[in-house]
C-alpha cells in the first residue's frame, strides 16, 4: 500500500474539514487485501484495500476518508442495531440496506468546499428520496430492489452498519479505541464545529448541538422538580389525629397526633403570548393534566392561570371541563407572577418560551419554569424582544 499517498489524502481531509481532524488522526489505517475499498469497524479501525489505493486520486481519497469517519462519529453501527432491533430485522440484505441508508445521510451535504465526490457516492437523489433526513427515515422510505442493484457492492464496515466482517479485527485486536477514547473524541469533534460556526454543514451543526446538548427528559424532570417542591418545609405540613402519632403508645391516656404532608397547591401560569406556538400551547394542556397526576390526582389544588401581557382568569382545575387560554398578544409574565400568588400556592410552574421579563425578587414559594423550545437566539425575529435568560431562583426544564 503507498502508504504516502493515503497520508497526503487525510492530510487534504483534515484541511478541508478541520473539525474532523481529531477523529481522522485517531483513526488507524490497517491494510487489508480482502476489504472491497475502504471501511471502518465499529472499534474505530479503518481498513484499507492497497489496490483502491492505488487506482483512486488523493482528493477522491480524501473524500471517501471523510465519508468513513462520518459513519463512525454519527454512530451509525449503534443506531443501525438499535434499529434492527426495533423493527424485528435481520439478513445481510437489511444490513446493506441500512448502509445504504447511512451513506444517503452522510454524503447528502459531505462534498464540495474543498472535497470531490467520489464515484459511485450513494446520494439522497440515487434513492429518489429528499436530502437533510436521518438514516432512519431514510430506512422507512425505500427498499432493495432494481434501482440499488448496482449498490451490492457497497460494504464501509460494521461501522456502518453494525453488522461484524471476516475481514475485521474485532474487540481483541491491535489498535481498537475503547469507548472513552471514542466519546471522548466525537465530543472534541463537536466542540470543534460549535467553536468555528459556518464552516460546517446543517447536520453536522445539528449533530454537534445534540451531542453538547443532549435532549432531557423533560417529563421525568419536571414531575421531579414538582416532587422536590412538594418534600420542601412547610409545604403541605399538618397534623391529623386519624393516625395517631407512635409516641402516643408511650403515653397512657393521651392520643398524640400525627405530622401529615399534603400534596402542594400549584398555580400553573401558561405563556399565552402571540409568540407560542399551538403545539406549544398543547403541550401546555399536557404537562397540566400531568401536574394534576403529580399532586395525587388532587385538581382542587391546581389553579390555572393564562397570561400574555395581562394576567387572566385563575381557573381552579376541578371546575373546568377544558381549561380556558386567554391571549395572544404581548409577554409580561410578571402579572401572571403577582396573579399566582394571591392563591398562595405552595409551588408556582410556568410553561412559557422564555420570551419575558421575570419578576425582579424571588417569589415567598418554589418555582418551576418549563421552557418551550423555539429558537435559540436571544432576539425573536417576529417579535422583536429579547429571550431573557430565567432567573437563578427557579428550576428550568426544557420541554420538547
């Protein structure tokens, strides 16, 4: 194998996607007369045919570099079993077709800026499909038949697929990265393409933001912040004499009362402003029906309160058949704030897009603020004001 020539290509690689250097130098070449091309193992080793080598130019090189490692930082293998597992698939032929359906994702927007297409690249058009979608749509959208005949060929490794070669090394070969080394480097790899914005793609961009900002499980975290709200001092705390407290065994003759904790009063405040969507005003009605089930089903301690510049009618839970949202104008949720408080809630949660000023002193109660997704950019383009960021005293949780 020239070995200078392949050097020279990942040199051109790693000028024309900088972002990508990490993972193209942590990558180790190993030669291999039984590999078609070029393909990596899910071990992060990439195989190379001495004869393809030889026959292809350095900048088509480059590219098919590129593309190799693209697989291996996307996870392709782990989502091509995942999927596999989902949907009951099995056979050398699903795994070619999940390949295929690897490299539709990969090469819809890998070439130009300084890298060739390399011949034969699987593009989202070779499937009649839309480019900008995942694997896994793209999976749900086409099936092996004539038109990808002339793709039988295609093998880039259990790398792509998830689906282990004879000519591959396995977990106990010479040079494997171990699963720290391979986080560790997507992670730089992401650092890389949010440090250095424009130079790369859209779903390179889309990539590295759910790698650095994983979506939460908002569901889970919210019930949790409403629990934590709950077990708080003083909230819900009283005494009842229906279970007697167990000091009163120790003393003959008087019934002792116990300490009992209620669920919380909630004032749920909803962003009903022209800047929230309807799916984020379903989601609203949602996350409320779930802080009712939180409260152990108790709807007479839920108050619901819509708000866009004004604060409108607090409307107890129980004694409404739909829950009534009000508004459509400006953001001002510090009069839904000042309008929550007068039930004397224990917890206080706001579903709102964050397009608000805040109250400017902490309110006498815990609060809870569920962030609608949306645009990231402090300034919304249709509005005209600033995201303020929520205040330190309240416990954030995304939603969506």
């Amino acid at each position: 194998m020239t070995t200078e020539k392949l050097y020279s290509a990942r040199l051109l690689a790693a000028k024309a996607r900088p972002y990508l250097a990490t993972v193209l130098y942590a990558l180790h070449l190993v030669e291999s007369r039984r590999v078609p091309t070029m393909g990596v193992d899910r071990y992060w080793r990439c195989y190379v045919s001495p004869a393809f080598v030889e026959r292809t130019p350095v900048p088509e090189l480059a590219s098919v570099l590129v593309h190799e490692v693209s697989h291996l930082i996307r996870d392709h293998h782990g989502r091509s079993d995942r999927f596999a597992r989902a949907n009951d698939l099995t056979g050398p032929a699903e795994r070619l077709r999940m390949n295929i359906a690897a490299d539709a994702e990969i090469n819809d927007d890998a070439f130009g800026d300084g890298l060739v297409q390399p011949e034969g690249a699987v593009l989202p058009a070779t499937l009649g499909l839309e480019s900008g979608k995942l694997m896994e749509e793209y999976l749900r959208e086409f099936r092996l038949g004539r038109h990808t005949q002339e793709m039988a060929w295609l093998d880039c490794g259990s790398g792509a697929d998830g689906l282990d070669r004879g000519w591959e090394l396995g977990p106990d070969g010479a040079d494997a990265l171990s699963d720290q080394d391979r986080e560790a480097a997507r992670f730089r790899v992401a650092q890389s393409i949010a440090g250095t914005p424009g130079t790369a793609s859209g779903s390179w961009r889309r990539w590295a933001e759910q790698v650095l900002h994983p979506p939460q499980p908002w569901r889970d975290l919210l019930g949790a912040a409403l629990r934590a709200a709950a077990a708080a001092g003083g909230a819900g705390d009283d005494y009842t004499y229906g279970r007697p407290a167990r000091r009163s065994t120790a003393l003959p003759g008087l019934v002792l009362p116990s300490l009992r904790r209620t669920p919380p009063r909630v004032a749920v405040l909803i962003d009903t402003s022209g800047s929230v969507s309807d799916t984020d005003l379903g989601s609203a009605l949602l996350e409320t029906a779930a802080i009712a089930r939180a409260v152990g089903g108790r709807r007479d301690l839920v108050t619901v309160i819509s708000c866009d510049a004004a604060a409108h009618i607090a409307a107890p839970l129980c004694r409404a058949t739909a829950i009534p949202l009000i508004g459509g104008g400006g953001t001002d949720l510090r009069a839904g704030f000042k309008k929550a408080l007068r039930t004397r809630p224990d917890v206080i949660v706001a579903l709102t897009d964050g397009y608000t000023p805040w109250p400017d002193t902490r309110p006498p109660c815990r609060t809870v603020v569920g962030l609608f997704g949306g645009p990231t950019a402090s300034y919304h383009r249709n509005y005209g004001y600033l995201r303020e960021r929520p205040p330190p005293w309240a416990r954030v949780v995304r939603i969506g």
